[in-house]
C-alpha cells in the first residue's frame, strides 16, 4: 500500500493578476467611456492652451502622467495615515511638489520647452484630473490600482490633447513636430488657417471629437 | 487617535520637512545645469539676432560667440565705461538687464554686442542691442541687432517670462520676429521712429511700412509692450548709436 499523500489544497487565494480584467478597467475606462477632457470636461484649460503643437504637448502630456502616477502612488501608499480633515491639502502638497520637480529638471535639460511651458507645468498643480483622481481613487485603493488608474487617465488625458494638437499644428502651421508636412508631400502653398492657432481652433476641435466619440458611445448627459 | 490634532500637526510637519527637504535637494543639485542653460540661452538669444544657429549644437554656439561676438557697455550718454563704482571691470555679459531695468534710465549700464565677420576680427556685421520691458503678465525683453547703418533692422529675437503660450508667447517664434526684418527706426531726416506692431494680425499691406509690423491677434497687450521697450530702448541707446554713426566711439576704440 502506497502512502498517501494528502495533498491538501492550500486554502489560499491566488494573487490578482498583475493585470487583471479588473485592472485592465482601471486603464481602458478612461480612454474613452469615463475620459477626463471628453467626459468629464476636466482639464480644460491646458488642453486648450498647449496644443498649438505636438512637441510642447507631448512634453506637457509626458509631465501630467508623470506627476499624476507618482502622485496617485505616494496618496494611496500612505492613505491610511493621512488625517482626513487635512487631507486635500497633503494632496495638494504631494502634486505640487512633483510638479516643482518636473518644472526643475525641464529648467535643467530641456531649457526650452522649460520656456515654452512655464506656467502650464506650474498649473498642472490645478489640473482637475490630477486632484480629482487622488481623491476619487488613490485614497480608497490600493497602490499598483492607483497607479494602473492614474496611467489610464493620463493616457486619457494624453491621447486628446495629442490628437487637438496634431489637428492644430497641421492646419494651422502645416507641419507635424515642426516639420513641414505639405512641403515635403509637394504642396508649397498650403492655405495655413489662422483659427487652429487661436485657443477657439482648439475648442472646435475638442467639440469634434466629443461628437464624434459620444456618436459612437451613445453617452448622454443627464 | 489618528484624528486627533496632535497627529494632525505631526504628520503635517513631517510631510512639509520631507517635502521641503526633496525640493531643495532637487534645485541644489539641478542649479549647476541651471545654470549652464541659462548662460547658453542667453549666448543663443545674442547670436540668433544676428545669424541662423538653430541647428547648432551647444557647444558649437558658445564657440561660435566667443569667436564673433565683442562686447562693450555704455552709459545713457553712449560714453563707453569699463569699470564700476567699486573699480572693478564690467563685463556686458554679466551685466543683468533686468537689474537695471529697476534703476532710473541715466544710471543704468547698457551692453552693446558687436557681431564679427567669423574669422574677421576688424569688420563688424552688425550691433546687438538688448532690450527690456513689460508684457502683458511679466517681462519680457530681446536682442535686436542693426545693420551697420545703424538703422535698418537685421534680426531680433525676443523672449519673455511668462506670456500666454500660443498668444503673447508667440513672439519668440521665427515668424514673429522675421517681420522686422529690414524695417528702419529712423526716417529720412534721422528722426526716431522706432517700429511699432499693429493691432490684430493680417492687417493690410498698405498699412505696414517701415516702421509698422503686423501684430499678434489675441495678444494686443504683449504687442504694445514690445513696441514700448523698443521705443524706450532705442532712445536710450540714441546717444550711442548717434556717436558711433558720427565715428566718434570708433576712433577713441583704435586709440586705445
């Protein structure tokens, strides 16, 4: 008689996939269904202002999820210490602190998009979506969640104002990242519009898009 | 226990000092490539007046000054000083232009930049002059630099703290700053003019001349304050520019 072995199963629950159908949410949601400019209209007032062109934007684009991950991670990393009577202004402390390093380290290696930039890097500290995920999210949750949930709504953020800005750059300045785009497919002339340069281009566009998504979603405003 | 006040003021306090503490760690230790940056950026402003550097690389510019640029300073009578108060030299490239913009006009030290031929040492191109004012939220200033008639505009580049990107901001760019190019600050009988930007953008040919450039749409109020610092700035550096286009400040340079 062979001894049996009792393997008993260990009664313990696998750990969640690093990226779960669940966590996957936390980063497809706000693309589109649950997106930060288009939806929830957050977020406004830099998409209107940098997108004159695709190199200030990606780089505004780069420091917003920058600040927003890290943010996001140190709040939910430390959400059962923080006192809840102070705890918009610890938030508050946490983003402008990563946005005055972001503004520094511009300053120091990329001098002139540090120019380009200067007070829309300043007011990432006021962009609604940054504060409105801490609170929202980071302090409720775990931190790979938080962190999963501020690359979604980054992205979010990120992808419409790369997408207003190479509208913007194409019909306003005829060119793509300051290369001419018209030049080299052989139109010399192409009639640049004025609008796109002016912050009314951009909220023509930012209409377009929310069109055109809402057409596909079927989201309605209640 | 953890909403009590006492907690509240110790987690507040730990987190100001770790905070604090970061930043000032980030700026001591970014402040040396701070400051690289802004001594090229300024070199670069210089020569992007004068010739096209926006394909060279940093080191390239800052050889490209030294090799070009001759730099002096003078006072509001264009009177050419070499020394402060203290007795010590002054150097134009370290005299801070917005320092001075707080002082009154005749106690301010003006640097004159004076483009070289490269590798001709003898024959200058063309003078830089700075200048400083106010935009529409902050300073702004910029570096016009003029033919050796000392009158028609041979480029410019501007720069600014903190105008609106997209409206104000925009006259640093080449489109801007490209519409000076060639108008005159004097008229006929050597009166100054200066140049003046218009109001709203694509104005009428017949309405730009000389000494009108088309404006900025949406940034009237950056606009009028370049046209107040070139007007000022050139009236200060009237006495200069009169005095070297009479060979006068030429002469006393040869003799020393």
């Amino acid at each position: 008689m062979s001894t049996q072995t009792i393997e008993k199963a260990v009664e313990k629950k696998p750990a969640e996939a690093i990226l779960s159908k669940r966590r996957k949410k936390f980063v497809n949601d706000p693309l589109s269904d649950d997106n930060p400019i288009t939806v929830q209209v957050l977020g406004i007032c830099s998409a209107l202002a940098v997108t004159t062109q695709m190199k200030p934007t990606l780089t505004m684009a780069i420091s917003v999820i920058f600040v927003m991950v890290f943010s996001n991670l140190i709040i939910s990393v430390m959400r059962s210490l923080v006192p809840t009577r102070v705890r918009i202004i610890v938030q508050l402390a946490v983003i402008a602190t990563l946005v005055t390093l972001v503004s520094e380290v511009l300053k120091a290696y990329q001098y002139d998009m540090y120019k380009e930039l200067s007070v829309f890097v300043g007011l990432i500290i006021t962009n609604c979506i940054v504060m409105g995920r801490l609170e929202a999210f980071a302090l409720a949750n775990k931190p790979w969640d938080s962190v999963l949930d501020a690359i979604g709504n980054g992205l979010g953020y990120s992808w419409i104002i790369l997408a207003v800005a190479f509208f913007r750059e194409i019909f306003g300045s005829g060119r793509l990242f300051g290369w001419p785009v018209f030049e080299a497919i052989g139109i010399e002339n192409f009639p640049t519009n004025g609008l796109m340069v002016t912050p009314v281009g951009a909220f023509f566009i930012l209409g377009l898009i929310i069109w055109v998504q809402r057409n596909k979603t079927g989201y309605v405003e209640h | 226990m953890q909403q009590s006040n006492t907690y509240i003021i110790i987690f507040s306090a730990v987190l100001t000092i770790v905070l604090g503490g970061l930043l000032s760690l980030a700026n001591q230790g970014l402040k040396p490539m701070q400051q690289k940056s802004e001594e090229l950026d300024t070199k670069k402003k210089i020569l992007s007046a004068v010739t096209e550097i926006r394909r060279m690389k940093g080191n390239e510019v800052l050889s490209l000054y030294s090799e070009t640029i001759e730099s002096i300073v003078v006072d509001i009578d264009g009177e050419i000083i070499e020394k402060d108060e203290k007795g010590a030299p002054i150097i134009a490239e370290n005299v801070d232009i917005a320092k001075n913009f707080k002082k009154a006009p005749e106690d301010r030290m003006y640097p004159v930049f004076k483009y070289h031929k490269p590798g001709d040492k003898d024959v200058v191109e063309a003078y830089i002059f700075p200048v400083y004012g106010k935009g529409l939220w902050g300073p702004i200033w910029g570096f016009i630099a003029l033919e050796t008639d000392l009158n028609t505009i041979k480029g410019t580049s501007f720069d600014h703290k903190t105008e609106t990107p997209g409206l104000g901001a925009r006259i640093t760019t080449a489109e801007i700053r490209d519409r000076y190019h060639g108008k005159k600050l004097f008229d006929d009988s050597g009166n100054l003019i200066s140049i003046r930007m218009l109001k709203g953008e694509n104005n009428p040919p017949s309405a730009l001349d000389d000494h009108h450039i088309d404006g900025l749409s949406g940034a009237t109020l950056t606009g009028n304050g370049v046209n107040e610092m070139l007007e000022s700035y050139f009236q200060y550096y009237l006495n200069y520019i009169s005095k070297t286009k009479n060979g006068a400040i030429e002469k006393v340079a040869l003799l020393d």
